[in-house]
C-alpha cells in the first residue's frame, strides 16, 4: 500500500468533530470522559506543554481528513507522555501511525524531555507490537485506578477537605 501525502500538524478547533470520531471509533477515551472534554481539557492545557497533534490526510477535495492523534504532554521538563494515539483503520500499516508518533516524540526532545511513556492495555498485542517496532521498552509496573467522585470546587469544601 502506499503512504498518502501527510500533514502531521497542531490540532485545529476545525479537526474537533473529525477528531471526536477517531477517538470513539478506536476507543482510546479514557473510561467515563468523552472526546469533546479531553479536547477541551488538551487545548487549554497547551501553555502547559500539552499539544494535541493530528495527520491530515491529502486525498483529493478533502485534505482535512484526520487519519491519525496523538496527545504529546511534557510531564515534568524531563519525562512526557504520549496520550490518545489513535489511527483510522482505513489508514493503518501504512505508515501515518508512525509518523504521528515520532513527530511527537520530535516535539517533546524539543522541549527537552528524555524519556517518553505511553499505556497500552496488556492484551492489545497489534499496538503493543507497533510501540515496541518504535523503540518503546516495555517496562515492569503496575497501572492502578480509581474512580473519583465529581465534586464541585469552591475554596471552604476545598479547604475543608485538604484539612485546612
């Protein structure tokens, strides 16, 4: 198969709607959000080292068709986080993925990051495969969650609730 003309870029509050259905079709929103609040949430966060980068696909009268995420976020100046990688199955093996992923990982070196983590779910092997074909090791650790109640933030509960 050939590769298309690709356009890895920013994120653009036009790609939201075509974005929104990559991420519900692959299923990489995380459990009880959905993709409109990670976008919000993404977007605002970018003075925070957080960007939100897609591959436009060229394929004639639509060059806006988003064929691949990626959520590059610098944790700390030293370690990043990729979050929402996510392909269109039409466009997988062709190389978009991968070329999604390392202009990611080109953006976090810029910002001085030296190591890079992603979670993967243990029984995914495809993507598994495709990170450790990328150079990512995998690492020995446990990933634990929790559901938090929503609770509303005004300064007397918030104070209230650290002890304060």
């Amino acid at each position: 198969m050939t590769v298309p003309p690709i356009e890895v870029r920013e994120f653009r509050v036009g790609d939201q709607a075509k974005v929104e259905r990559l991420w519900q079709s692959a299923g990489v929103v995380p459990q009880g959000s959905d993709a409109a609040t990670v976008i919000d949430t993404y977007v605002r966060a970018r003075a925070h080292h957080a960007t939100i980068l897609v591959a436009a696909v060229s394929n004639g009268a639509d060059k806006s068709q988003i064929a691949a995420t990626v959520i590059a976020v610098d944790e700390n100046g030293r370690e990043g986080t990729l979050h929402c990688v996510a392909t269109c199955r039409e466009y997988r093996r062709r190389g978009i993925g991968r070329a999604t992923v390392q202009a990611a990982e080109r953006l976090l070196q810029s910002r001085g990051v030296l190591n890079i983590k992603l979670r993967v779910d243990e029984d995914n092997a495809p993507a598994r495969a495709f990170y450790r074909n990328l150079g990512f090791k995998e690492a020995n650790s446990c990933y634990l969650t929790k559901t938090l109640t929503t609770v509303s933030c005004d300064n007397n509960r918030l104070s209230s609730a650290v002890g304060n």
